[in-house]
C-alpha cells in the first residue's frame, strides 16, 4: 500500500500507535524529516537498507550444526560490524562483504579482542 499526503514544516503523519515523523525544514529539493518510533525497530534510509538486503544475500549460509542465525539487522540483533559493512558499502559505492571488512581489520592490526568487541 502506498499513500502520497501532502505535509508543510512542522507537520507530522502517525502510523500507527507508535510512529510519527515530522517535516523539520524543507531547502530546495531536499525535505528533513524527524521520525519517532521505538528504539527496537529497525530504521534506514532506503540504500542503506538494499545494502544490508545485499550484504545478507552474500553470506555463505552457516554450517547445519551451527544455532539458528540470527535476522541479520533485525532491530538490536545486528552487530555493529553489520551496520559498518552497510554504510561503507554505500559511502563506496561497490559491494562488500563482513568478511571483507573483517580481513582488511587484521591487516591494519586491529587485535582479535578488539574485533570481538566491534562484533557484538
């Protein structure tokens, strides 16, 4: 379902009981919005989001004794190596993988330790 409503500055739209964005300056061509909404829920603009939908589709699917993944990005499920890989991939321009990032951090010298904390 799409709806088109029409909003000036300071004007809001709710969806639901617990979403609310508001229109907070308007310059040219671009629109600032403010959105509200609970902190669990998953919030992105819309190429950071292909980028995680990308970056998902490209992991090599977990070993069947493994425990089940986890929704890679699903609200504070995602690590914040997840959330780097994404917004680099998008910054860049070019796909880029977890393990990638993971392989260029060692290189740099970054400790196992401090790559565990980055990947929790």
């Amino acid at each position: 379902m799409m709806v088109v409503i029409s909003r000036r500055r300071d004007e809001s739209i709710v969806i639901g009981d617990n979403i609310k964005i508001t229109v907070v300056e308007i310059r040219g061509d671009k629109v600032r919005l403010a959105v509200e909404c609970p902190s669990d829920m998953p919030l992105h603009r819309k190429e950071v989001y292909d980028a995680i939908q990308r970056n998902a589709a490209s992991q090599p699917a977990p070993p069947a004794a493994s425990s089940p993944p986890r929704p890679h990005f699903a609200g504070h499920g995602a690590d914040k190596l997840d959330r780097f890989v994404a917004v680099l991939e998008v910054k860049l321009g070019v796909p880029i993988t977890r393990d990638l990032v993971i392989q260029a951090l060692r290189e740099a010298g970054i400790a196992e330790a401090q790559l565990q904390a980055i990947c929790q």
